[in-house]
C-alpha cells in the first residue's frame, strides 16, 4: 500500500499551473519560443537553399522552441513531478537541453551570419540579429540555472552527459560539412568512420536520462560506453590521419577562397573538427578511466 499510496500522491499533485508561466523561468521560455519562431519564419521568408548550414538553422529554430514548449506544458500542468518519481530527473532534463539549445542555436547564429549576412544584405542581417538573440535568452536560461539557482545535474547537466552532447554536436557539424569525398575510397571510409559513433551517442544520451530504463537493461550500460569510446577514438584516430591527407594531397588552398564560399574551406572544417571530436573522445576516455567529474569507470 505504501508504494500505491505514494503514486496516488504524486497524480494528484499533477494540476494545473499557469502561475508557472509567470515565473522568470516562464519568461525565458516564452521568450525562446516567439524569439525562435520569429527567426524562422524570417528565415523561411528569405528563401530556401539547398546548403546544408541552412537547413541546419532552419531545424535548430525548429527543433529547439518544440523542446521548450513541450517543457513549458509539462511544468504548467505539473507533469514533471510524476516524471519525476517514474523515469528521469527533470530538473536534470531541463537544464541539460538549455545547455544543449545553447550550444546549437549559438553555432547556428554564427554559421548564418557567416554564410548569408553582409554589408550588402540587409535581410541576412536581421535574421543573424535575431539569431543572436535566440542564443542569448538560452544562455540567460544557463546561467539562471548553473549560477543563479545553483542546480546540480546527475548526468545531462552534469559533465559526463554534456560531454556526450559536444560529441553528438560536433559530429553533426562534420555531417553538414562534407563534401568532395565521393570519388575518393579513403575518404569515404573517413565518413565511415564519423557515422559509426554518431547514432550510438543519442541512444547513450537517452538511457542515461532514463534512469529507470537504464536499471532494466540486460547489460552494463557503462561498460558498453567503455567499449564504445575506444572504438571512438581509434575511428576518429583514423579519419584525423586519412581526410588530411586524402583530402588536401594536391589540393592547395585556392588564392581566392573567401571562409563564405569556398570548399576548400569547409573541407578543412572538417579536418578541424575531426581533430576537436578526437580530442572530445580522448579525454572522454581518460576521464572514464580516471573515475573523475563523475565520469564512470566499470
């Protein structure tokens, strides 16, 4: 009866709140939805392109308001506290994807700027503007959370989860950033190589937030990551030897090669942030092995 008995309390505590929305937090999301949506029908209205930094923005502006309002419904009517007791830390969750918007709607704030905005454009400059200030009320929610209201995270807003999400952040940059590597073996074993962690990292991500999931499972969810991070980084050890040499072997840097517009730029992009991942995996590792900042050795 006691079990019962509690799952009987935490329903009924599960009411409607629209005082939630009042709140500074409420604020900020209300602020990210409409800053958000704002910004991509701007976006949307400029025109549509085949590049593949514009379709990252456009769903980053997509992706990240859905989040929040799913936030923002499950707090108004109290949903988190069942969520709470039955599969993952909320207040875990919910600072962890700030943190996460954070990082994908600055990334995209300055790419867009970089690629569609310039003296000459007014338009790209109000999109990047807007932008910008997409990213600016995530990183208020940040520092609401970290500094002002001082909440711990057990794994998603904690370093070992955050880790994951730079990893999976970073692998998507190298995704949108391919080109050239069609006609070359060995750099499409480099794209091997960057697509075999790539999925795993959300399925980790995921089963660490469910808590509960996690305990069900027929094997050692952290030994299974200990697995999968030296089969990381052996992978990214590899494409960092083979894409700078398969990719820039004859292939200077064109005397006109503006960062805006140039492949070749964006090809060593992705050298640049195949040696970022590499070192993300690395002491990903070592932490593991270390047993620090709450990164689990088995």
């Amino acid at each position: 009866m006691g079990l019962i008995g509690d799952i009987k309390d935490t329903v009924s505590k599960a009411v409607f709140s629209p005082s939630s929305l009042l709140s500074g937090r409420g604020a900020l999301h209300m602020a990210q939805i409409l800053l958000s949506a704002v910004t991509f029908v701007l976006a949307a209205f400029r025109g549509g392109s085949s590049h593949t930094y514009w379709n990252y923005a456009m769903f980053t502006w997509a992706f990240c308001p859905i989040v929040t309002l799913i936030i923002t419904i499950v707090e108004l009517y109290k949903l988190d506290i069942i969520l709470d007791m039955f599969c993952m830390d909320w207040s875990d969750f919910t600072t962890g994807m700030a943190m996460s918007s954070t990082l994908m709607t600055v990334s995209v704030a300055i790419t867009y700027a970089n690629f569609y905005a310039c003296r000459t454009c007014p338009y790209g400059l109000i999109v990047s503007a807007f932008a910008f200030l997409c990213g600016f009320v995530y990183t208020l929610e940040v520092v609401k959370d970290k500094l002002l209201d001082k909440k711990k995270g057990s794994y998603l807003a904690a370093p070992p989860g955050f880790w994951k999400v730079m990893e999976a952040f970073v692998s998507c940059m190298i995704f949108i950033s391919l080109t050239g590597y069609a006609d070359k073996p060995a750099l499409i074993l480099c794209v091997i190589a960057y697509a075999v962690p790539f999925p795993i990292l959300p399925v980790i991500i995921a089963t660490n937030i469910l808590k509960k999931l996690k305990k069900c499972l027929p094997f050692d969810v952290d030994r299974f990551v200990f697995i999968f991070l030296v089969v990381s980084v052996l992978l990214y050890i590899l494409a960092a030897i083979m894409w700078p040499i398969f990719m820039f072997r004859n292939n200077p840097r064109p005397s006109d090669c503006p960062p805006s517009f140039c492949v070749w730029a964006i090809q060593f992009m992705v050298a640049f942030l195949t040696y970022v991942n590499l070192i993300l995996f690395t002491l990903d590792l070592v932490f593991t092995l270390l047993d620090i900042w709450g990164f689990k050795r088995t």
